[in-house]
C-alpha cells in the first residue's frame, strides 16, 4: 500500500512539473504586436492594414540591429576578456583569491563590514540566487561556494574582471522567475545586466543606482511593473537601456535626460502614460528610441529635432497630438520614422524633405493628418516604406511616382481624387500598392503603366470610381498574387483572358466586372 502511495505522489509531482513548464513555455514565447492583415475604422469599414506586415520587418529587423549594435559596442572589451591570462597569473590570483575565502568556503559566512570585494560580491550574486523562485533549466545550480567552485569562472552568466570583480551578468532566455534583489546594488563594478527573456516580477531594486559603471541594462520582456525610477538619471555611463515588453506604468522620467552616454532606449510595450520629455533633446549620442505601444499623449517634443544621431524613432501607437514638429527634419540620420496611430493633425513638413537617408515613414492612422502627398519626399532617395493609410491626403504629387526606391506605398482611406496618373509605371520597385478603401475617390482609367511594375505583388484599388475595363498588361505581372477592384462602378468590360486564366492569385476580386 505505502509503495502504491509513494507511486501516486511521484506521478503528480511529474505531473505539476510538467504543466509548470509548458506555462512558462507558453510565458516565454515570442511576443508580437497583435495586429491582422485588416483593421476595423470607426466608420465600420474594413480596410487592409499594413501595419502586420510591417510589425513583422521591424520585430526582425530591431532583432538584428540589436545584436549588431550590442556586437560593436562590446568586440573590443569582450575581445579583451576572451584572451586567456596566462597560467602565472592564474597561480598567484588563485593563492589570494583562495585564501581570502578560505572561511566563505568552509563555513559559507555571510558578509560583514570588514568582508573584502569578492566576498560582497559573492554574496550579491547568492542573493540574487536566492531571489530566484523557479530555475526549470537549474541554470543556477553551479552557483555555489565549494572547493571547485569559482564564481569568475564555473558561474552560469557570469564575467569578472582580472581582480574578481563581477563586471557582467548575461542570463537572458533562461526561463528565470522571481524578483531582482536589492544586493544587486553592491555589483560596485557591474557594466552589464541581461536579464531579458524571463519571467522576473515585482519593480526595479533602486539600490540597482550604486551600480555607477552600468553602461547596458536589458531587462525586456519580463513581467516587471511599478514607476520607472528617477534614479536610473544617476547611471551616468548607460549607453543601452531596454526595458521593453514590460507593464511599467507612471511617467517617463525627465532624468534620463541626464543619461548623456544613451545610443539606445527602449521602454516600448508598456503601460507608460504623460509626455515625452523635452529633456530627451539632451541626448545627443542617441541612436534609437522607442516608445510605441503605451498610453503618451501631448505633442512630440521639438527638442527632438536636436538628436542629429537618430536613426530610428518609434512613436507609434500612443495617444499624440499636434503638428508633427519641422524640427525632426533636421534629424538626418533617420532610417526609420514611425508615427503611426496616434491623433497627430497638419501637414507632413517640409523638412521632411533633408531626410536623406530614410528608409521608412510610418503616419498611417493619423485622420486629421493630411493635405497633398507633397513632391519634395522624392528627395529622399532611399525610401522605400511610405505609410500614409488612414489619414486624410488629398493628392499625390507627381514627384512621388518617379521613386523607384519605393517598395510599398499605402494611401488606403483617405481623401484621394482626380485621376491615377500614366506616371505611375515610373515607380518601377514597388511591390505593395494601396489606394483603396472608403474615402478615396480615384477616378479614371486604370492606368496600362501599372504593367511596368514587374514586382508588384499587392494591387488594391477597392471602393474608388474607376471605369472603363481591366488592362490586360496586369496579367503580364509575373509576382502578383493579390488583385483587388472591387466597388469600382464604373469599372466593366470583359475580363482580360491571361487574368481570367492566371493562376497565381491568392486575392482576386473584380466586383461589377463582367
């Protein structure tokens, strides 16, 4: 009988494992932007939405970029760190090293006032250990105190310096649970913090602020709360702060500001509410920053204007008002310029035009926004995202059809008229083109020129005030998969027999075409 109990309780214990793991798989798994390839408009329209697509390249691309930047900014000190000491130096370290924890190792004393830097350190990062409720991968279980043990050397994460001292802790995507204790404070020498990917909880320790060397802390994607505290002004030598993915809620701190050594802050996916410091205008070594999907609001900072560094600015999804400021036009470093989904009103300024090297532009979703799509954005060579679904655009300058930079181009729900010009077939590198959905009111021919986009693989020309036929030059588009005309009135005529016979449709639609 008691064997048959002792059985049972091993298969239930097995059991909670079990589905303890796969809940914290499930935690763990890629987070996205929930977005589907349609989007319901307060008018009850269902209009295409570019922003999947588009939250797909950047997840990719900030992946990438994220790694490279890390890479550069780190080769030389981990290059440094990775050529072996010599055996010398290891005998005479390894004669102070053990003697100074002769005691810690026999008895495994704590700390006191009179304890050297290694035994605080050693005691921080037992701390941090004990701090850790759930460790499935048993990623910690060699960080004890024994007679092979070493915590420079043998300690999962962890990298010193050639005194011993703890300099980095990298343990992103090990499946960790549990709060950051207060003793990581006394890291004196900690540079680098990775704790990414996890499931850590409760705030930030504040005692984390004595750690005055810290140029990287990465604690995205986790499942920390509370304020962001001032404090983290007083990390004078922070170049990368990512704290994404989280449900920090409050304002963002004004002291970051002070943070003058920043090339990357990501405090995205959160619940951040109030403004966008005017004092982020002093942070002029920044090289990234992203703030999409929280509750701003208040206008954009024309302080912005001054980060002349900037190469990606993220704004999206937020509660923003006003004018998009010119000032951000003197940002010439641009590459990647999203506004989209928030309340922003005028026009897109003419500044816009500096923007030499900019490859997307992201103002969908901004109905007050609007005017003609105006020409001087053919200055800017390198586009190849222009977003401007959603808004309220009334033309499209000429200008913009001799890009051949451009790659997509979504002027989906607006308040487009007049007719498509032959001059569209200039725009020879598109491959997703919008113009459809309420609002437009495109007349004319479908221009025969859209045959000259050999890429082209999205069509949408849905509810505008198309007539005459279908040309027969887009069934000679050998990438298009998507074909949509439908609620086009005046669009009849029969059928082009090489569309009616092409294969390669996933979305085909013709409405009233006979």
């Amino acid at each position: 009988m008691g064997a048959v109990s002792s059985s049972v309780v091993m298969a239930l214990i097995f059991l909670i494992m079990l589905l303890s793991r796969l809940m914290l798989s499930q935690t763990l798994a890629p987070l996205r932007v929930d977005l589907t390839e349609w989007k319901i408009l307060p008018t009850g329209e269902i209009v295409s939405c570019p922003e999947k697509r588009r939250g797909i390249q950047m997840e990719d691309w900030r992946t990438q970029r994220g790694f490279h930047a890390l890479t550069q900014l780190y080769r030389r000190e981990d290059l440094q760190r990775t050529i072996p000491y010599t055996t010398e130096y290891y005998r005479l370290q390894d004669v102070e090293f053990n003697e100074n924890f002769k005691d810690i190792r026999s008895s495994g004393k704590l700390i006191d006032s009179n304890s050297s830097p290694w035994e605080k350190d050693v005691a921080s990062l037992l701390a941090f250990k004990q701090s850790i409720q759930i460790d499935p991968l048993s990623v910690l279980a060699n960080w004890t105190i024994g007679k092979n043990s070493d915590h420079c050397r043998t300690w999962t994460g962890v990298t010193c310096n050639k005194k011993h001292q703890v300099t980095k802790i990298s343990l992103p995507g090990l499946q960790l649970n549990g709060t950051i204790t207060p003793m990581i404070g006394d890291l004196a020498y900690l540079s680098y913090l990775n704790l990414s990917s996890n499931n850590f909880n409760g705030e930030i320790p504040l005692e984390l602020m004595n750690c005055h060397s810290l140029s990287t802390l990465d604690l995205s994607v986790n499942l920390l709360g509370g304020q962001l505290p001032p404090q983290l002004g007083k990390l004078s030598q922070l170049n990368v702060l990512w704290l994404s993915h989280n449900s920090f809620s409050g304002f963002i701190p004004a002291s970051l500001g002070k943070c003058h050594n920043l090339t990357s802050m990501d405090l995205s996916h959160n619940n951040l509410s109030g403004s966008i410091p005017a004092a982020f205008g002093e942070l002029r070594q920044l090289q990234e920053l992203w703030l999409e999907n929280n509750h701003l609001a208040g206008s954009i900072p024309t302080q912005l204007g001054l980060l002349n560094q900037l190469q990606s600015l993220a704004l999206m999804n937020n509660g923003l008002t006003g004018p998009i400021p010119s000032s951000l036009g003197n940002c010439t470093s641009l590459v990647h310029l999203l506004l989209g989904n928030n309340e922003l009103t005028g026009a897109i300024p003419v500044e816009f035009g500096q923007l030499s090297l900019i490859q997307e532009m992201g103002l969908e979703y901004n109905g007050a926004l609007g005017g003609p799509v105006p020409g001087f954005l053919s200055n800017c060579s390198q586009l190849q995202i222009l977003f401007l679904g959603a808004c309220n655009f009334t033309s499209i300058a000429l200008e913009i059809w001799s890009m051949t930079s451009l790659r997509q181009l979504a002027l989906f729900s607006n308040s487009l008229t007049g007719e498509l010009p032959l001059e569209v077939g200039n725009c020879t590198g598109l491959r997703w083109l919008d113009l459809g959905w309420p609002q437009n009111n495109l007349t004319g021919s479908i221009p025969k020129t859209l045959g000259n986009l050999k890429d082209l693989i999205t069509l949408n020309l849905i509810q505008n005030s198309f007539t005459g036929g279908i040309p027969s030059e887009l069934g000679s588009l050998p990438q298009l998969t998507k074909l949509l005309l439908d609620r086009n009135s005046g669009l009849g005529g029969p059928i082009p027999q090489n569309l009616a016979s092409y294969r390669n449709f996933s979305h085909l639609s013709w409405g009233h075409v006979t």
